[in-house]
C-alpha cells in the first residue's frame, strides 16, 4: 500500500464516532487510507470517485461506505460541495453489545463493507436526512442516530465496489507488511519487556484489534 498515503483519524478511545461536516470541502485528498470505518455523503457536486480498485464518477449526492483500511478518495472540479463524513473505531465488530441477535444485519453491514459499499435508489434520501440531522446533534441523541443510520444501511439495496482479486492483493500485501514490522522490532528487542500496546502502534491499531489480527 506503499503507493497510498496513510490518514491519521481524529478520533479517540473516549469516541464512539467522529463526524466532519464540510460545506464547500477541498477534493485535494489524494487516495488514502485508515484503520477506521468510514461513511461519506458527497453532496451537490459531480466528480470521480476512487474505492480499491472502483474508480466511477458520481452524481450529485454520493453515498458510500468504506472498511478499515480500504482505499479511497473523491475528486471534483466543482466549487459548490458539502461533505459530510463519519468516521468510527474498527474495534466495533468487537464490541459485546454487536454480539446481540438484534445487531446481526448491522454485523453483517461492518463485514461487508471491507469491499467498499455504494448506496442508492430510495433508501439513499432516508439516510442521507438521518446523516444530515446527525451534524446537529449531541449527547445521547446522536448516538441513537447513528445505530439508526447503520441500521438503514444494512437494510438498504447497496452495490459492492471492489473486487475479490484486489482485496486478496491487498489483504496479503497490507497483513504480510504489518507481521514482517512486528516480528522485526519483537527481534531488535527481545532483551527488554515489550507491551501490547507498544507493539499495537507500531501499526497503527488498537490493541484488541492487533490480538484478533496478530493471532
């Protein structure tokens, strides 16, 4: 993944999710990735869109939903635009209260979402009107909104972006690159006592989620 550059979210432990509301945003992102889920609303604007392998133009309003580590970016010459753009932990399949039958569609949602997700058609207007009122919210209130956004999504019609040969080109590329890292500084440093978390950053992940991926 060399040829992308890596973004550095901000959001922290204490954050159940991020949101950036742009009016009027820069498209001079060039094609990046995060460990982080990702959920984009492009709106009143044209442009070309970028997800792993998918390269498509879009229309006025976009709509689409990236995995951990997927690559991506959206360009536009265009001067009028609102972005808005929800970022979350890729901690969150691991979260007990997922583990619950209700949350099996949303689950389900997370996991697709590694191939880059697109929505469209008439479940787009709902929720690009439950993202919209998101901006406007706090406390507990956007937390509900933001399970009833997932929610919408993992029972909205959505068309897959990326293929199956490049996400096993990139798995094994990005995972072999991230073990060689690990095994290499566990190696210069066998003498001294190393911790999870210390190993955990050098690649940029939480530490539950280097347990699950390491092991």
């Amino acid at each position: 993944m060399n040829e992308f550059q890596q973004e550095i979210v901000p959001i922290n432990k204490d954050d159940l999710f991020i949101i950036l509301n742009h009016p009027n945003a820069n498209f001079d992102y060039p094609v990046h990735y995060h460990p982080e889920y990702e959920i984009n609303l492009v709106m009143d604007c044209t442009g070309t869109r970028v997800v792993g392998d998918s390269e498509e133009e879009f229309g006025t309003s976009d709509l689409v939903m990236v995995g951990p580590s997927l690559p991506h970016a959206w360009k536009s010459e265009d001067s009028t635009n609102h972005v808005i753009t929800i970022q979350f932990s890729a901690d969150m399949l691991q979260y007990p209260m997922l583990e619950k039958r209700i949350f099996a569609p949303i689950r389900q949602l997370l996991q697709d979402s590694v191939h880059g997700l697109s929505f469209e058609g008439p479940g787009q207007a709902a929720i690009r009107e439950q993202i919209i009122n998101l901006t406007r919210m706090q406390g507990f209130q956007s937390v509900t909104t933001f399970f009833s956004i997932l929610s919408l999504m993992a029972n909205a019609d959505r068309k897959r972006l990326v293929t199956n040969l490049y996400e096993q080109e990139l798995g094994a590329n990005s995972k072999s690159r991230r073990i060689a890292k690990v095994c290499e500084h566990i190696d210069k440093n066998l003498d001294k006592e190393l911790s999870l978390g210390e190993v955990a950053a050098l690649v940029n992940m939480s530490d539950s989620a280097f347990s699950h991926f390491f092991k």
